[in-house]
C-alpha cells in the first residue's frame, strides 16, 4: 500500500492549489478503469489521471499521452453528459481515506446549476471511480459491485454512495494519533507490524521508517526490543503528525530499478540504495507507475496472443517429435520388401494359419535364418503382400515426412520469432498488428460477424545515435519486412542477433554514407536489446549492407537470409525513443 493517506493528502492538496475553479474541457477513457481530464485553467492546461486499476490505482497529473478508444466507451459518454463544462469547486479527502472527491458544478438537462461529484476510491483491487448526483445517489461507476462480489457496500447504478467500512483503527492523520496505544504482546512480529495493527492508512514502507527513526533499526522483532524502545516507537507515533514534513521521492534499488516511493523523506534503506527527492507527488507518483502500468496493461492485453503462440510452438514439438519417429521408422523399409519376398519365395512352405516362417535370407551375406511373423488369419500370399504394402507406406512416408518436418520447422521458427518479439509490444496497436498478421496467415479464425474497426497502424521504434543517424526497430513481423524489403535502401545496414529470435533493425545512412564505430555499437546494441538475448551479455549481432538481404519465396513473414556479414558482441541495452 505504497499509496497510502499521506500521499492521498499530498496529491490533494497539488490538486486543490492548481485545479479549484478550473474548468473539465475533455474527457477520456483510455482504459476500462482509467480516466484522463483535460482541464483548464486561467493560465494553462492540465492533464489529470483517474485509475482504478486493480495493481496501480493512482490519480496525478501527467505529461503522457495514450490511445483512446475509436468509440468512446458509456462511462465516459456518461461523463461528458454530466461534468464535461463543468466547474470544480473542491478537491477533498474525506475522513482520512484513500479517497479522493472532487466536487465538480455543471448544468443538468433543464439548464440548472447543480454539484456532481466524482469520487475516486484508491483502494487496491476493489479501487473504482463513482459518479454521484448531489444528494451522493450514485449515477454511474468505473466498476459495478453487486451483492455476488460483495454482501457489505453495492457500487450500482440508482444506489446511494456509502464509504468503505471504516477499520477499527486509529487514522494516522488524525489527532487521535498522539494517543494511541500499540500491543507489543505478540512477541514473533516485526516492530513495523505493531504499528500496522494500530493505525490505519499507513503504508508498511512508513511503519518501518518510523521504526528506524526511534531505533536506527528495522531489523528488530519486539521479543527483540526492551521497554525503553517500545516507548521511543510510541512517542515516534505520537509525535508523527507533529513532526510531519512532506518530501515526495522514490526509492531505487542498486541497479537503479524503482522499487517503492512515498510522502516523507526515506533513510531507512543503505547506502547501495538512492533516494530521489522530486517537487511534487504527482510527478513521484507518475515517474513510478507509468512503465510500470503501461507493461502491466500490456501483459494482459496480450495474454491471450502469448498463449496461442506458446500452443502452437508446443504443437509443432510435438508434431516435430511424431515426425522424426515416423522417419526412423521409415529407415527399415528395406527390410519389409526382403520380407515380402521371402514369403513369396517359400510360399510353398506356408500353410494357412501358419504364425511363424522360418527361411533363409538370400540378401545377406551367408545367407542367415531369419523369422518372419505371419498373420495367422491371412493365406501366404495376403502376407506377402502386407509386408510390400508396408514397404510401399513407409517409402511414401519418408518423402512426405521430409516435407512436414521442413514445413513444422519453419512454423516453429515462426512462432518462436513471433513469440520473442511480444516482448517489444508498447500499445495495443503493436498486439492487433501481430493478431492481424496471424489472422492472415490463417492461425486465429477471422471473425465474420459486425465491422472491422480500423487500426491505426503501429510505427516501428525510432532512436537517433550518438552521431545523428537514424536507427530503426521493428515490432512484429509485418514491420520487419517493411523496414527491410522497403523502407530500407541498397546501401543501408541491417543488423540481427545470430541464430536468436529479434527484430532488424536498420540504420539510415541517408547522404552520409561512412557510418561511425559508435552508431554501429548502437544499432547492435539495439538489436540485441530488442530480442531474445535481452537478459543475456556478448551477444553476437550480425551485420551487412541490405543488398546482401534477401527473402526466400514462400517465407513466412520476418523470415530472411543473409551473406556478406560481420558480427559483433555486444552487451544489450535501450536508448531513449524519439516522439515519433
């Protein structure tokens, strides 16, 4: 609970210094459970986020853009019915909740001036977004919760907003903090977890620091600790709100990854971690979410395409594996020919119900005994005849067999390719783009019914290296192709990891056609950044001229072969996109 009530009190007040009296001039539903109002003020434009998303509730200003939706979805027509030129008059947080409502003024349908107010629960998985009348009869909701998904608070069309039941425990914001009693009788628990138990809207990330502030520590359990440090935990309790500085930043790990953020100064963690102090909490709260939501977003939206990729790489092994024993098998087809002829040349020896012929073989040297296994139920000839049929089966087989598993392989090759380059996906865009391409190629059963929305295409990745080149990547498959077979001139160079699945990536030589060592490090950094190799160091990346690129005919999409390359190993790593 990184977003606990400090933060909620933080945010507010950011919202309430910069938004009160301003106007709602759009509204957006990027997500099923995420909002986005363009508001507006004397001097300049805000960009305010509203999510209920179940893992990143959050509301902050941002600076980003996302897709929209074609067609709007009903809740946010619904909104722009209601509030859309609508005024705010207040911003607010209620009892010390994880709430945030902003009471906004507008006109209804006969032109009065009523209050509206939308309300944003950042509550963990049951987060949401309320529209309420004036009189909080809820209008509409982000999410609907009926009796099946909860007995004790119904968030429906037509009901009244009641708060979330309140927890028997005293809220850290309130005055009621500087006498608050803590159990230090459950002697297994961590110092933090006492404080937990007593307070609420407290994040455990400030619980410890609390702990740290009284004992320089957060490491003790309270069988740990004696009476003179549970009275400095106490007092550092009750002295909270007093002492209470707000200094939103965020805390990254050794390898510079973000790993929790708040409200207060942090100084619990050491020396190998940094903490970075920002100017306001929206910006902390944004730098922190952001990729970690878009990836999150993305991972779902895309589940369904990684899982029928996976089945099918996992069909192809196993029609792979069937394959290369049907081609075993087919190796012995000479001995059933041999077969077919010794019974036919002691057909004479043979007597109807016979199970077992016993006849030397004229094919080997020495001319050894071999046993035949006869069906007992056929007369010689039939049996003869089932061992030449057997022959002929498996001598097609072989030749067929050839061609399946050149063909599963190839499949393999594709999925695998295919399944490696979701991890590049950054927008809803970029998985339709793989859907299409597989709908096409005949993997996912186009749909028949209703009209098919336009999609607006996905642009590859465009970074410029150190020198000014252009430096492109490609998502999928189809812009793969693109940027090889068209985008790309004769002379530009192309890079791709060896023997590894991942995008091409081109570099743009444009007039200037001697390229430095340093852009090319770049662009092999890049490609193999973007494939499967990305965890990996010494990558090897190969590279050459696109002239010495070539698609075989019947190649699937992204499939191409090369010559006349060099190859360098390289650590992976990114470099910062451009806009377009």
């Amino acid at each position: 609970m990184a977003f606990d009530t400090l933060c909620v009190k933080k945010i507010v007040s950011e919202l309430s210094e910069k938004l009160n009296g301003a106007k709602i001039d759009k509204i957006y539903q990027p997500e099923k459970d995420e909002l986005l109002l363009i508001i507006r003020t004397k001097t300049e434009n805000h960009r305010l986020v509203l999510s209920a998303s179940s893992n990143n509730p959050r509301v902050h200003f941002t600076e980003h853009t996302k897709e929209n939706p074609i067609s709007a979805p009903m809740f946010c027509m619904l909104l722009r019915k209601h509030i859309q030129g609508g005024r705010i008059l207040d911003i607010r947080q209620p009892d010390y909740e994880r709430i945030i409502i902003i009471d906004i003024e507008s006109r209804n349908e006969l032109g009065d001036i009523v209050t509206k107010h939308l309300i944003s629960e950042i509550t963990g998985r049951n987060s949401n977004i309320i529209l309420c009348d004036e009189s909080y009869r809820i209008i509409d909701s982000a999410k609907h919760i009926d009796f099946l998904q909860s007995a004790v608070r119904q968030i429906l069309p037509g009901g009244q907003y009641i708060m979330p039941p309140k927890q028997s425990k005293i809220p850290v914001l309130s005055d009621e903090i500087e006498s608050a009693v803590l159990d230090f009788s459950k002697k297994g628990q961590k110092c933090e977890s006492v404080i937990m138990d007593a307070v609420s809207g407290i994040s455990p990330l400030t619980c410890r620091e609390i702990v740290f502030g009284a004992l320089k520590s957060n490491a003790y359990v309270i069988s740990e600790i004696s009476k003179d440090k549970q009275s400095a935990i106490l007092d550092a309790v009750h002295n909270f709100n007093k002492n209470l500085t707000f200094a939103p930043c965020i805390i990254f790990d050794p390898s510079n990854k973000p790993i929790d953020f708040s409200a207060i100064a942090i100084s619990q963690y050491g020396e190998n971690y940094k903490t970075v102090f920002y100017n306001s909490m929206s910006e902390v709260i944004e730098k922190f979410y952001q990729e970690r939501d878009r990836r999150e977003r993305i991972k779902q939206k895309s589940a369904s395409l990684t899982k029928l990729l996976k089945n099918n790489i996992e069909r192809c092994a196993k029609k792979l594996s069937i394959l290369k024993n049907t081609q075993k098998e087919a190796e012995n087809k000479e001995k059933y020919k041999i077969y077919g002829d010794l019974v036919t040349a002691n057909i004479y020896k043979i007597a109807k119900g016979d199970k077992l012929l016993t006849a030397q073989n004229y094919y080997a040297p020495e001319n050894p005994d071999v046993k035949i296994a006869l069906k007992e139920n056929l007369s010689p000839s039939e049996n003869a005849q089932r061992y030449y049929k057997l022959y002929s089966k498996l001598k097609n087989a072989e030749v067929e067999v050839e061609k399946q598993i050149k063909s599963t392989l190839s499949d393999l090759e594709y999925f695998e390719s295919t399944l490696a380059l979701t991890e590049n996906l950054t927008s809803e865009a970029d998985i339709n783009a793989i859907k299409s391409e597989l709908t096409d190629l005949g993997y996912i059963k186009r749909q028949k019914c209703g009209k098919r929305q336009k999609v607006q295409p996905a642009k590859p990745l465009h970074f410029i290296s150190s020198d000014g080149f252009d430096i492109y990547v490609g998502k999928n498959n189809t812009q793969n192709d693109y940027l090889t077979l068209r985008f790309a001139n004769s002379s530009d160079l192309w890079f791709h990891t060896k023997q590894i699945h991942g995008s091409h990536t081109i570099i743009k030589l444009g007039i200037n056609k001697d390229v430095p060592e340093r852009t090319v490090l770049e662009a092999a950094q890049l490609a193999a950044f973007y494939s499967k190799a990305r965890e990996s160091s010494q990558v090897p990346v190969d590279y050459t001229k696109i002239k010495n690129v070539r698609k075989p005919n019947g190649a699937k999409p992204g499939m191409v072969i090369y010559d006349s390359y060099n190859t360098l190993y390289v650590t992976p790593k990114d470099m910062q996109k451009t806009a377009g």
